[in-house]
C-alpha cells in the first residue's frame, strides 16, 4: 500500500525545492521513510528558478532566483506528459520522479501555456493573489489526475495534506477516509484566503463568506488533521474551535541519519557516548565551523564559545534579540553566526536580515550568512557551542533547529514554545527564557506584544550572559549540557517515531 504525501515544497539533499521548515521536515520524513521500506509518495511542484538566494553587492544584499545544479537535474527522471484543465484551458504537465530507496518523490513542471509556465518559476513568490491561487489550483489539479492515473487509489492508505496550500485537492477528487490534513504553523501565511470568485469560477463551488480560508476546506473534508506539537493543539483549538474534536498533535522530529554528524551517531548507538569522547568530537565539528568561517574573514580567538542563530528571517522568529543582545556587549568573546533569509516581498524581514549583515559588516566577532542551505545548516548546527530558539511564544508550531542542534551535543537557549517544551529541561539539557503564551497574540497589532517582547528579551539577556559566563569558567559544566541534550533527544525526535505515530497500523514496530 502506497502513502501519499501533497507538499508545495520538499528540501532533499540537493535542488532548489524548498523555502523553510515545511519542505525540510517532508524531506526527513521523506528519507526515513525511504530507509524503514515505506512506499510513500511526496507529490510537489518543480521549481526552475527554486525559491531565492541573496548575493552581496555594492555592500547591499540583492535577491536571486536560485539556479538547479546539473547532479539534481541528471537524478530527476522524465515521466509521461499529461494535461489538466486549469482556467478552462488545457494546461500541460511533465512530471519528473526523484527516488530513494522505496521513497518516490514526483515534481510536477507546469509547460505550456507561458500563463501557466510561471506558476512553476518560483516557490512561494508570486505576482499576484490570483496567480498564487492558481499555482495552488496547478498543484491539486495535477495531484489528483496523477494519483488516479499513475498511483491508483485503490493503493492507497492515507493521502496527507502538508499545510492548507493543498486543501482544494479534497473538492478536486472526493475521497471516503483517505484525506488528512497536517498543520504546521497558526501564522496567517499558513492559512491562505482566497475570494469566494477565484474558487468558484475554477471549481464550481459557491460558499456564503466572500473570503475562503483553505484551512477550513482541509479541515471539514479530511478524516483527521494534525498539528505538530503539543502546545500547537491548545492554539489551533482556539482558531479553529468547531474542528477541535478532529485535531490531533504529533510532534515533529528529525532524520538522525541526515542531521546528526556520523561521529557522534557512531559513538551514541555503540553505546560508548561519554564526556571524554564527547568533547573530543565536538572539538573536531567546531574545528569544521571555525575553518569555514575563516574563508569569510579572520577569526580572532577560536576558542570562544560560538553562538548560532539559523532560521528564517520573520518578524515572529524575534532575530532582533540576538541583534541587541550583540550591540550591548560589544566587548564579550563570544563568536555570532547568523544565518537565514527573508522572504523578498517580506519588508519587515528584509529590515531583520539588513540589520544582521550590517552587524556582520561592523563586527568581526559577527558571521551573518545569507546563502543559507542545508549543508551549511548541518554544518552550523554541528559544529556550534550553543544554539538560540527564541520566536515569540504561541507562533512556533514546532521548530526543529534545536532538535538538530541537541542531538549534536548543541544545546539550546529557547524561548518557551513549540516542541522544545516537551525535549528541553531547563538547566538540564539545555535553557528556557520568556513567557509560555498559550493563545496567538497578534504581534502586529497587539499592544501587549511589545512588553511581552521587553520582558522577553531582559530575561534572555540574563540567561544569556550565565551561560557564556559558564562556559568560560567551567567548559565541563558546560559540556555536561551537551551530552545530556544527545542522551534525552535522540530517543525522542528521531523521525522513524514519527512516522510510526503518523501511519499506526500500517507500520510495524
């Protein structure tokens, strides 16, 4: 029996498929299931021009489409072209098929008409509210044709709906118990709305409110929905309180095999993990780190404790923090690696990623790396001291860069939301600061926010300096945090469990 997973983005280990969290957890999910013999399917779009990268000139950070290499291209066979309808015209699809092991990912490439071509340029970057309609429109259409056509249905366990981006496939091709929706963030950007006229005109279907949320289409029409940590079950109750008896929450995990550095991996499941061998290999991932960071400028003290902040830039993720916390201890050693990107038509984000370049520009304790991806991630989340967390509480579904960062012997200093709650013990494995809000506070209208932000970063502040603190007085305390976060997460985040509680029945232990 087949699983069918519909994804607008899917971050394997090479290509230009993905834009941030989402596409990186199918991708884990993609590759675990790969290797436990699944046969699961991830139904995506093709992107030419893949998502955006930023090239530095004239000191100023200028947004680019990113280029395909010529090894993921040489890795994606040609299926059999097929046409759907899509604004009444018949609309040409070439289907393109990556696989691992008994994992199938298929990249739909919309052809021709040239209207219809642009819907596969770019992932999440659109001209027009009608246009990302459309691209959402593609990809249900050219999922449904192809799981009736080259799947089967009859195959077929559970079809997974990745976030309310896929939500029309339910009215395209009606099916008894199959749907399941997963949500994977309470941010507005999760939960596109369209005119009632956009979705009537292409699907026929009339509703009463002129607005149409997709979330809501996922939510009536799948058997179950997911969220995707246990604190995310509290508020999406909460905005969706007619759908609560259907929601339920999974939590995220991580590829141990894709993010966890081969050295430690060997030693944690040989059972032969101690302090000494501990901090022996992650001299060795640092020494990685620091060698890199040395092609971008000099590195002053390489014993300093390194501090990473990677993640996207959004207003919500609350970079601003590591940004202030830098300016007002100008003097302290303390190696900053920034990483992450805006998205282009995010002004606000824009501001956030200028203002750690700039920080990177003035400070030679700063590295700010735009050209984030995932071998510079794994890179950074191996080869760090410690990691900061700190979106503002009740946003963060999940995250996962602590898990990375964790089961590396990386541990975090997070804000109190998403899984971390249920992975990091304070003062154990790892450190908390701030607020747990169990309700979405609008931080862009809410007056409450900017205290809450105050209160927050004060706290951070703190914590923030005992631990670099710690770390110069007493690297084996510190340490001991490491080995604890490798010990207490990798039982709990690794994606093989995930899997298990996503498809009970189907999967053996």
């Amino acid at each position: 029996m087949v699983i069918v997973s519909v994804s607008m983005d899917l971050a394997l280990e090479e290509g230009q498929t993905y834009a941030g969290g989402l596409g990186v957890l199918e991708g884990d999910k993609f590759y675990g299931a790969g290797r436990m013999g699944i046969d699961y399917a991830v139904l995506t779009l093709f992107y030419r021009g893949g998502y955006v990268d930023y090239v530095e000139h004239n000191n100023e950070l200028i947004p680019i489409a990113q280029k395909q290499s010529i090894e993921f291209l040489d890795k994606l066979k040609p299926l059999e072209v097929f046409t759907i309808k899509l604004k009444g015209e018949e609309v040409t699809v070439r289907p393109w098929e990556y696989t691992y092991k008994s994992a199938r990912a298929f990249f739909f490439e919309a052809i021709n008409p040239e209207w219809a071509r642009v819907l596969t340029d770019r992932l999440y970057i659109e001209n027009s509210l009608e246009e990302k309609f459309y691209k959402c429109a593609f990809l249900t259409r050219a999922a449904a044709k192809f799981i009736e056509n080259k799947i089967g249905i009859e195959k077929i366990d559970y079809i997974d709906l990745q976030e309310a981006y896929v939500a029309l496939l339910p009215i395209i091709l009606p099916l008894d118990d199959l749907y399941r929706l997963v949500i994977h963030t309470p941010g507005p950007w999760g939960h596109p709305v369209f005119p009632r006229e956009l979705i009537e005109k292409e699907f026929g279907s009339k509703f009463v409110s002129p607005q149409v949320v997709l979330t809501e289409i996922g939510l009536s029409l799948a058997q179950k929905a997911f969220v995707v940590s246990a604190k995310q079950v509290e508020i999406i109750k909460k905005i969706f309180p007619h759908y609560m008896i259907k929601i339920k929450e999974i939590t995220n995990g991580i590829d141990l095999d894709r993010w966890m550095a081969p050295e430690l991996r060997r030693l944690y499941f040989d059972g032969a993990l101690d302090i000494q061998s501990f901090k022996m290999t992650h001299r060795g991932l640092k020494s990685r780190l620091i060698n890199y960071l040395k092609h971008l400028k000099n590195v002053k003290d390489e014993e300093s404790i390194v501090i990473a902040c990677a993640r996207r830039i959004v207003k919500y993720k609350r970079p601003e923090f590591i940004a202030q916390f830098i300016e007002e201890n100008r003097d302290l050693p303390v190696i900053y690696v920034l990483d992450g990107k805006a998205h282009p038509n995010d002004p606000d984000g824009i501001e956030r990623m200028k203002r750690l370049y700039d920080l990177s520009k003035n400070h030679s304790n700063v590295f700010f790396l735009p050209t984030y991806d995932l071998k510079m991630a794994k890179t950074l989340l191996q080869g760090s001291d410690l990691n900061v967390f700190t979106p503002f509480s009740g946003w963060e579904a999940c995250g996962t860069s602590y898990m990375k960062a964790g089961v590396n012997g990386v541990p975090s200093l997070s804000s109190r939301d998403g899984g971390a709650l249920e992975l990091i013990k304070d003062g154990v494995n790892g450190w908390f600061f701030g607020k747990d809000i169990r309700e979405l506070i609008d931080i862009y209208t809410d007056p409450r926010a900017e205290v809450i932000n105050r209160e927050d970063y004060n706290e951070f502040k703190s914590r923030l300096l005992s631990i670099v603190k710690m770390y110069q007085e007493d690297k084996d305390k510190f340490y001991g945090f490491g080995l604890e976060a490798i010990k207490t997460f990798a039982p709990k985040v690794d994606i093989t469990h995930v899997l298990k509680e996503y498809y009970k029945g189907i999967i053996k232990s």
